[in-house]
C-alpha cells in the first residue's frame, strides 16, 4: 500500500494535484466519537494544498461513527480501516502502516485544523529542512464548538520557542506539543511509532523520544487548529480530579529514568517530575477520599503528596484535610462544579 518507498517524496512547498504520493499523511485514530468525526474530516477537506492523504481508524467504536465516515470515503484520498479495540496507540500505528506521506499530522477525532495548515506547515519545512517535529498553537472550542477564547498554548503553558538542545529538557517537565503535531514519518517509523503500554500519553511519550534521539524539534505559535476540551477529558483533568493524567505521567518518567543515556542533569529532572507527578497521584486519591466522605484515607493521601514533593501547596492542603476536612470536602465539590 505505501507507494512512497518507489517513488520520490513531492516537495512539500510545492502542491501537486496529481501527485501520486502525498505530502501529508493525516492520521487519524477514532473511537466513540461519531458526532464530532464527519466536522474533524471536513477541516482536512477544506484543506488549501490538495497533496494529502487521511487515514482514519475506527478502534472498534461502538457508536455510528463507521456509518459517518463512509459518506467521505469516496474521495480516493480517504483511507478508512476497521479493527478490533486495541487502544489509540495501537490505532495511531496501524494508521502508521498506511500512510504514504513524508509528513504525518496527527488529529485526534474530535479536532480540528484549520484550512491553512499543511500550506503553512510545508512553508516551514521549506524554510527548516533538517526539522523532524513541529507544533503549532490551536484555539479551544468546548463540544458545541463555541471558542472559548483560549489557546492551547496557555492552558499547557507551551514556550513562544524553543531553543536548541532544550526540547528534552522541557518535555521532562510537561508536554510542550499539541495532538495536532506534524512529525516526519521516517523518524516516526524508526522510533518503532507510539508505546501501545501507555494509555492516553502515547504522543507525549513519541515525542520525548524523538527528541531524546537529537531530532530537531519546533514550536510555531500560530493557531493552525482547533483543540475540543470535552467533559471527561484527560485536558478537563489536568489538576488531577481522578488522577488519571498524574498516573499516566508516573508511567512516562518511570519509563524514561530506565534510559541508559540521560545525563545526570536531565535524570535530576527527570526524577523530580516523577516525584511531582506521584505525589499529584496522591492528592487525587486524598480528593476522592473527601468526596468518600473517608477523612481517615483523605488525609493518609494528602500527607502522603507532601511527604512525596514537599510542595508548600501540597502541605497547606494536607493540614486543610487534617483539621476541616468538611471544608475541605466542600471547597472540592465547589471546584468541580465550576469545572462543569
């Protein structure tokens, strides 16, 4: 199926109508996300280069969101690929298999890019040839699609730039890119692709090694997409509500301190994160607790994230749920709700 390997890769600032290869390669992983699939397609089709490929697979979803897909599949452009559930990550790697670009763009179902975004993309290849992963900044849209007058980059504090050699060092802190990345796919393929062992923090773990393998990474602050913050998402549980995205970031660095080629800088930071990030895990286990109305396991878990980090917040938190933790139930239950 992937036609690039006899024929040569077209130039990526030049778009050609009958190119047989693509120059981009969207991949696209979907699972239960039918009401916001045929809108996500639609961006790649309004697409301002015709140079594209979209690879959409439907990880066992049980919704009818295979019945809206094939309503775009007669453009030969659109590859659409049914399997059993295995995961985002092993979706994304089976869309890997199929993809005939130099380029992959990677957009979750429910996102969104803007027309522009592989013409400003193949600009910036043009301009940085040796440039193997670039982000863009995207807007935020809640799930009727009303812009939240947000960015991407403010909510998950991504730098304006990125200077040489620190891409390694800020991912050890946090994510720095967004799910509408574009990657170049050789690296991709040589990376072995996405980590079907991580759930929901594959693309942050792809990234981490590409730049760990001394791939030159970018950030371009120029909204090209559309970011839909959905209830229950892992960016609504950013602070750690259920502690799903503190777990997952316990997994991330406990899987990069087993490198053999950290430095001892990076290694100190890297264990530092992992610090942060488990006792995080026990702020969301010492939440729940409240929420238990359990104060016993809430305040077991509110000592136990300072005693992990020794985070002045973390301490305040812990002595809250030590003398008021009615209080400290109530406050909770007010931020939740201010979340919804």
């Amino acid at each position: 199926m992937n036609s690039s390997a006899t024929q040569p890769a077209p130039d990526p600032a030049t778009p050609d109508a009958g190119a047989t290869t693509p120059a981009f390669s969207v991949i696209m992983p979907a699972y239960n996300t039918g009401p916001y699939i045929e809108e996500a397609i639609r961006s790649v089709l309004a697409q301002t280069r015709p140079d594209w490929q979209l690879v959409i697979v439907d990880d066992g979803s049980p919704d009818d969101l295979a019945e809206r897909v094939k309503k775009f599949t007669g453009d030969p452009r659109i590859v659409f690929i049914r399997q059993e559930n295995g995961g985002v990550a092993a979706a994304r790697n089976t869309a890997l298999g199929a993809a005939e670009g130099e380029w992959l763009i990677t957009l979750d179902s429910d996102d969104l890019i803007e027309p522009e975004y592989m013409a400003r993309m193949a600009e910036i290849i043009a301009e940085n040839p040796g440039v193997s992963l670039i982000t863009p900044d995207a807007r935020l849209v809640d799930e009727t699609g009303k812009d939240l007058g947000e960015r991407y980059s403010q909510m998950s504090a991504i730098p304006s730039a990125l200077p040489d050699g620190e891409a390694v060092t800020r991912l050890l802190d946090h994510n720095i890119f967004i799910p509408m990345s574009t990657a170049r796919r050789s690296v991709v393929s040589e990376l072995g692709g996405w980590d079907t062992d991580l759930n929901s923090i594959e693309d942050y773990d792809l990234w981490f090694r590409l730049a760990a393998a001394g791939h030159d990474c970018m950030i371009v602050r120029e909204p090209l997409a559309v970011y839909r913050v959905r209830a229950g998402s892992i960016t609504r549980d950013a602070d750690g509500h259920n502690g799903r995205v503190y777990q997952m970031r316990v997994l991330l660095m406990e899987k990069v301190l087993r490198r053999d080629d950290l430095s001892p800088r990076h290694r100190r930071i890297a264990e530092r994160s992992l610090r942060r990030a488990k006792a995080g895990r026990a702020l969301a286990d010492a939440r729940s607790a409240l929420h238990r109305d359990d104060y016993p396991a809430a305040r077991r878990s509110a000592w136990e994230a300072w005693r992990t980090a020794h985070l002045p917040r973390h301490g305040l938190i812990a002595i809250g749920v030590g003398l008021a933790p009615g209080i400290m139930r109530r406050l909770h239950a007010r931020g939740l709700r201010s979340a919804d």
